[in-house]
C-alpha cells in the first residue's frame, strides 16, 4: 500500500480525540520526537485500515489507539506505543514488513510480528491454529517482553468491548482470557491487569453469578463499612504511636476470586467474605517489618498464617509481608505490608519502572524473573513437537500458588503448589531429572513421587544407569518436567522400536529363507521412496508399532507373496526375547496381566506396537483370526521391572478382612495399585486386588502368604 506523505498533514485531516489524548499523555514522559512518530504511526494504521470497522460500529483504528493507550498507561516506550497501533495491520490490512521497517526500524516490525496470528498458514482445525500461533507469540516473548504487554493490552481492550461479539465467541474469548492470560498477566506480576481480566472474563462467561455474587458484595461492604472504618483508624493510630509513616487502605475481594475460593474450598459466601483485608505501605524494608510488629502487638496473629514474601520474593518478583490476625470483632484481619516500590511492582509487574534496554536487574526484580521464565519457555518448546502439548504444558506452569524450596547448598527455589521431588529433579538440571533415583528431604529419604512444602531442604540422588518412567507423567506438576520425560520417552519409544522392527522384520525374511544383507541396497531405496518413507529406520519404527506387518515388508521387498509365512508362534521358529524393559513399543494386555514364566504371545496393534498377552488370554481366539499380526515372542534369560496381576480373593466378610489381606500381600513384598470389595452376602464378600509382582515364583508367593490369613477361603489369579 502507497503511505501517508508529508502532505497529509493534521491542517487536511482532523485528528480525533483519542489520539490526541494519547500524544497528552505521551508528552509527559516522552521527548517530542517520539511523540511525533507515534503521530506518524496513527497515520499510517489509520490509512492501511481505512473502511474497516468492528463488530460496535466503530473504526477499526480506534481499537489500536486504545491498545497504545493502555500500554501509555504504563510509561511504555516509543517502540512498544508504535507497534500497539500498527499490531494488526500486517494481519488484516495491505501493510508489509519492509515498510513497517523503512519508517521505524527493525525493533517495531518485530513487536509487530511477534503478535500477529499465523493465519496465512493452513492447520486442520481452528483448535490447532489457535495454539500454533499462541506458540509463536510466546516464543516472541522470550525475545521481548513487549510483545507480551502489547498481547495482553489488546486483550484487555477486546474484552472491555467483548459485547459486541456473539454469544458462541463471548464464551470462548472469555474461556482464553481466564485460562491463559489472566494467569500469564499474574506470572508477570501485572496483578492489576490480572484482576480486570478475570472479572471481564468471569463476567462474559458467566454474567449471572458474576451479577449475583457483586450484588452480594455491595451488599456485605454497605453493612461493614462502619467496622472496616474502625479497624483501619485503629491500624494507622498504632502505626502513628510508633513513628512508622505509613499508608493504611481496605481491600475488597474481587468476584471472581471469591467464586473461585467458594468452588476450591467448598465455603458459601458468607464464609469467604468474613475476612477483613487491609494493605499498609511504608517507605523502606526495615518500616515493613516495625510495622509488621506494631500491628501484631494490637491484634494476636493467627498461627502458621504468615508468610515473609519480601525475604522469599515470589516467582513473578511479588514481594510483600503477610499476617492473619484476630479481629475485634470476630472475624479474621488479612493484612499485606510493603514499600512504595514493592506496591509498584505488585501492580504493574514487568512494566513497573520500564527500561527494556535494562537487560538485568537485581536478582528478585520482575523483569528479569519473567525472562527467566520465558528462557525456559524457548529452551522446553524445542523438545515439544505439538503445539497444543506445548500450550498444556504451559498452562501447568501457570499456578498460582508456589512452594519454596532449599537445595543442599541454601539456594531457594520456587516451584508451584504439589510439585515433587521428580518437578525438584528438573528444576535442578534436565541430566539430574534423568537420572534421579531418590531424594533425601530433610536429611530423610523419599520416593521421588513425594510432594514437597514450603521450607524443605531437598537433594536429589542420581545414579547413571536410571532413567525416566512414563508413570512419572501421572505425578509432575511442572511443564519442564513434564516435556523432558516425554522427550526422553519418545527419544527412547523410538530407540526401541527401530532395534524391534529389526528383529521382527529379520524374522520374516528368515521364515522365506532369505536375510537383509541379501536385500539389493537399491531394491530398499525404492521401497522406502514408494512409501514416502526418509530412511529405513523410520520403517523399522513402523513395524514395531504395527503401522506395517513385517511379512508383508518382507514380501515386498522379495518380490513374493505374504502366503509363504509359517504360522506365527510356530514352536519352528525363533521367537523375539523380551526383557520388559521394551516399555517404549511393548505393551501388557489388561485382559490377562501376563507375568515372566507366563507363556506368552505377542499381537501387533496400530500405533501401539506389540501387545502381549498370555496365550491361554480369553482374546486369544479372536486374535488368531488376524494371523499376520501375531508375533512369536518369549520372557528373555533376565527380567526387569514389575508386573500388574489380578487377584480375585474370596473371603469372610467381617470388619478388618480388608486390611488383613493388605497386609498379607504387603509382607510378601508386592505393591498394591487397586483393591475393589465386593459384597455378596452377610458371610462372603469378594476382593479384586490389582498388585505388582516380579515373576510367576512371586505371584505365587503373594498368593501363598494370602491363602494363610484366616479369613480367606480362596485365592485365585483373574481371569483364570
């Protein structure tokens, strides 16, 4: 598109109010020359989105201008206000990046950029394209910050004029705000911006609680306002007694946390609002703490309810003191204490004190915490293929609520609410996670599943030979663990699946009387270009997870039919040893539970690889049917791990014959993962156990030792 030129001056257009208002506030704390070139800006978006209007009526235009507006609220700098108004114009209008470039700079294309959704490339659903997009503007993040602050003051505004919208897109622009931007704004510490996100959203998504729970809180402040009045007067008289300068003000709980409190803590209304909440500010760290002193000698402080966030900064840089106290009039004070500057920061996180070229700062400022965050954000989406995965994993590390930990050396670590020692592992080092074996809290050992608290000294022991579990999965909290351990499992899945497809595809070309080596290099090469295959090992993998049936690779690759196969499981041929360390491509039927010494049968399933069943499985009989997918395998010399078995146990049906039972099997060292107790009548009852056993000698251990307790009248491995 042809630019605005010097002729088009403010003497032959007029420039609206919100623009002029924007350059006011500009001016006091901008030079004129970047006022002047965010004038330049409104020119150019304004003539690249002339004739588009919004969904109210209004210009187009008029929603960059109050993005830039917001972002003018904070004290942003030139590059960020320019590239607010200019956020959508390589997206919907005929603008391109090199004059974006020519006219301010590589800076303010890139902010641009970073913002701008991916909807030139084509996905298979909207759900796909959201998150792909969301990814790249997060990555964006990590190399700017602004790029954020932009997304997040563009979403603020859209949800400000989210009315114009139909019902269907209210709802799911309000699911958005408060499930990934609402949180990011707290990650950054922007606790303002949070708050209106989450009441605009609560307000879109469900406008009749949140119209029923603000009637109820204008209602509850109207008939406490005397009491607050009383014990905010009584708070600053004891401040002023002990010389503390200080600002004493009440705090109101917004809608949607008291909803949220009532929803997570089962309380009713009137229990989440009998609470006093009241915040101090004082000039420097030490008046914190004589404050915090003084208000504890007027009203008793509730045990175990303070919490020192000055000392301990939170993850998104939030410092401040808090204390519960006893009230006077029956209910609980919260009170938050902090400097003018914590107060700041705990408002405006990473845009408190904007100084982009400030690359560093001290240890507990916003600015360089959320760069943190986002360094580790780039470092994990580099191991994450899906998008979608990648944006689950970074809702995970969007809790609000953090445990504070130590490490052996003192060093402190913040990781979210019911993380465990396996989150402490990768927290630590992606290597140490890897090898982790066990911790030691406190000078005690642990299982790596143990969930941590605040103020625990936490060291992770390793050994070489250990590596990640896929039941890990089930326990961690954290997206770095979470995206390591599949990295390492799909890493080792592959691994895996390349060494079986060999054996198994070694196997069929045995049973024809032939061998890979005798396979001509470029009969392969065309066989894998006919399949759009990049390399053998890719057919291999495919193999193993039953995407092809190794007899017919076999037979197209020697030019025959799949009908020469023996029959699989043919005493004749060799069968495929197995360990159970295969996790990565083998399976365990859960019709069968089959354990080393079982005679056993392989079934290659699409996508799953090799099911292993016991050969007297009930399925049996149906698999058969399907011969080319059965694979002839065996329990290899050595086992490893521990297997899944059902017990079906019958039993007296008394008080304790539970727990009798439990015992028994806890004594012959076996895990129990499930137990059902079903009740036949007033004499007998029935216990399905599910416990974990090593081999068939120590399944018939457990069942022996179970046999001997008095209440059992049968023991008996399911299905039988």
């Amino acid at each position: 598109m042809a630019l605005p030129t010097s002729a088009d001056t403010p003497a032959q257009q007029a420039i609206p109010k919100d623009v002029l208002d924007l350059e006011q506030r500009l001016a006091e704390y901008l030079p004129d020359e970047d006022v002047a070139r965010v004038r330049r800006a409104y020119l150019i978006g304004a003539e690249a989105h002339a004739g588009q209007m919004r969904k109210s009526g209004e210009p187009y235009i008029t929603h960059p201008v109050a993005v830039a507006a917001l972002l003018a609220e904070l004290h942003m700098d030139a590059e960020t206000i320019i590239a607010a108004i200019l956020h959508d114009t390589l997206e919907d209008t005929q603008l391109d990046r090199e004059q974006i470039v020519e006219e301010f700079g590589d800076v303010v294309v890139e902010l641009v950029d970073g913002v701008t959704k991916l909807d030139s490339v084509r996905f298979r659903s909207r759900q796909e394209a959201a998150a792909e997009s969301f990814r790249k503007m997060l990555l964006a993040m990590a190399r700017d910050l602004r790029v954020i602050l932009i997304k997040l003051a563009d979403r603020l505004h859209n949800m400000r004029t989210l009315g114009a919208k139909e019902s269907t897109s209210r709802r799911r622009i309000a699911r958005e705000t408060l499930e990934i931007y609402a949180p990011i704004a707290q990650r950054l510490g922007m606790n303002r911006m949070k708050a209106e996100l989450q009441d605009l959203g609560f307000r879109a998504l469900y406008p009749d609680r949140h119209r029923v729970i603000s009637a109820r809180i204008r209602s509850a402040l109207g008939n406490r306002r005397e009491v607050m009045g009383r014990i905010e007067a009584s708070l600053a008289n004891r401040l002023g007694e002990e010389n503390i300068q200080a600002k004493v003000v009440s705090r109101v709980k917004a809608p949607y946390s008291i909803y949220m409190k009532m929803r997570r803590e089962h309380k009713s209304f009137d229990d989440v609002m009998d609470v006093y909440g009241f915040r101090v500010v004082t000039d420097n760290v030490m008046r914190c703490y004589q404050a915090l002193g003084a208000i504890h000698m007027l009203y008793k402080p509730v045990d175990k309810r303070f919490k020192d966030f000055i000392a301990i900064p939170k993850a998104n840089g939030y410092q401040s003191l808090h204390t519960v106290l006893f009230g006077p009039f029956g209910a609980p004070i919260e009170i938050q204490i902090r400097t003018e500057e914590m107060d700041s920061v705990a408002e405006r996180g990473v845009a408190a004190h904007w100084s982009y070229k400030a690359q560093s700062g001290p240890a507990n400022s916003a600015q360089s915490r959320a760069r943190e965050w986002l360094a580790g954000l780039a470092e994990r989406q580099a191991g994450t293929d899906s998008s979608s995965e990648f944006i689950e994993n970074v809702k995970v590390d969007l809790f609000p609520d953090e445990v504070y930990l130590f490490t052996p050396k003192g060093e402190i670590m913040s990781l979210p609410r019911n993380a465990t020692a396996i989150d402490f592992a990768y927290a630590v080092h992606t290597d140490v996670g890897d090898h982790a074996v066990s911790a030691r809290v406190n000078d005690k050992l642990v299982p790596l599943r143990t969930r941590l608290d605040s103020g625990q000294r936490v060291e992770i022991i390793t050994a070489p030979s250990s590596m990640p579990r896929l039941d890990w999965l089930d326990v961690v909290v954290t997206g770095k663990a979470r995206t390591a351990i599949r990295q390492f499992i799909k890493h080792m899945q592959h691994e895996d699946a390349v060494q079986f497809g060999h054996r198994m595809l070694d196997r069929a070309l045995e049973a024809r009387g032939a061998s890979l080596d005798g396979i001509r290099p470029k009969t392969l090469e065309r066989y894998l270009a006919d399949n759009k295959l990049k390399r053998f090992e890719e057919l291999l993998a495919d193999i193993a997870l039953g995407n092809r049936m190794p007899d017919q690779v076999a037979a197209q690759l020697l030019g025959t039919t799949a009908e020469t196969r023996r029959i699989a499981g043919d005493a004749t041929q060799d069968k495929i040893r197995i360990t159970g360390d295969e996790r990565g491509v083998i399976s365990f039927g859960n019709c069968c539970h089959p354990v080393p010494g079982d005679d056993i049968i392989g079934y290659l399933s699409a996508g799953k690889g090799i099911v292993v069943h016991r050969v007297e499985c009930p399925n049996m009989v149906e698999f058969r049917k399907s011969p080319e997918r059965c694979i002839g395998i065996a329990w290899d010399r050595e086992v490893r791990g521990d297997f899944k078995v059902e017990l079906r146990i019958e039993v007296i049906n008394r008080t304790g014959v539970l727990a009798t039972v439990a015992a028994a099997i806890a004594d012959a060292n076996s895990n129990i993962e499930n137990v059902e107790y079903i009740e036949r009548d007033l004499s007998a009852a029935t216990l399905l156990f599910m416990i974990e056993v090593k081999n068939r000698k120590h399944l018939a251990d457990v069942m022996r030792g179970v046999r001997r307790a008095g209440v059992v009248n049968g023991v008996y491995r399911h299905p039988v």
